[in-house]
C-alpha cells in the first residue's frame, strides 16, 4: 500500500534540519560543559566518574538511533512512504 504525501513536508523538513542540527549543537555543548566541569566529583572514585556522564548516555542514544533506523526502514518496505526514507538517510 502506498501512501501519498504532499511533497511540502519533505521540503519543511529539509528547510528545518539546519536549525535543529543547530539547537542540537547548542545542547550538546551546554550539556558537556554542565557534565565535565560543574558536576562535582565523586566521593569514592573523585574525577574518574565524570566519564560516565558521557558514555551512558552516548551508548543509550547509539542504540536510539539504531532502533529509530531500523523502524524506518521496516516502515518503508511496509508502506513505501517517503517520508520514511529521508529518516532512514538522515
């Protein structure tokens, strides 16, 4: 079954990635400075721990990421919708 959408999303959507490629920038520097030099550091292990701030959850948004590709390409070999494609390209 194939579902017809206007090709005005697919074009709001790439006229919006330079902003969110922006914002998501933004957030990931706000979020490295908060995480390695405002955090205090542990009282067992003292500064080791910071990397735990960065590797869970770089590992959780890994297989995020893994699972959100995977969905979108089951997506479009079940309904052959575009908009799923671009997910999967992006």
């Amino acid at each position: 079954m194939y579902i017809k959408i206007k090709n005005n999303h697919i074009e709001f959507i790439k006229s919006a990635n330079p902003y969110l490629i922006f914002a998501t920038i933004f957030a990931f520097v706000i979020g490295l400075y908060y995480s390695l030099f405002q955090s205090p550091p542990d009282y067992i292990q003292g500064d080791s721990m910071r990397i735990m701030y960065i590797h869970v959850p770089s590992a959780w948004f890994a297989l995020m990421t893994y699972s959100i590709l995977a969905g979108s390409c089951v997506l479009w070999f079940i309904t052959r919708n575009p908009l799923f494609n671009v997910v999967a390209r992006s």
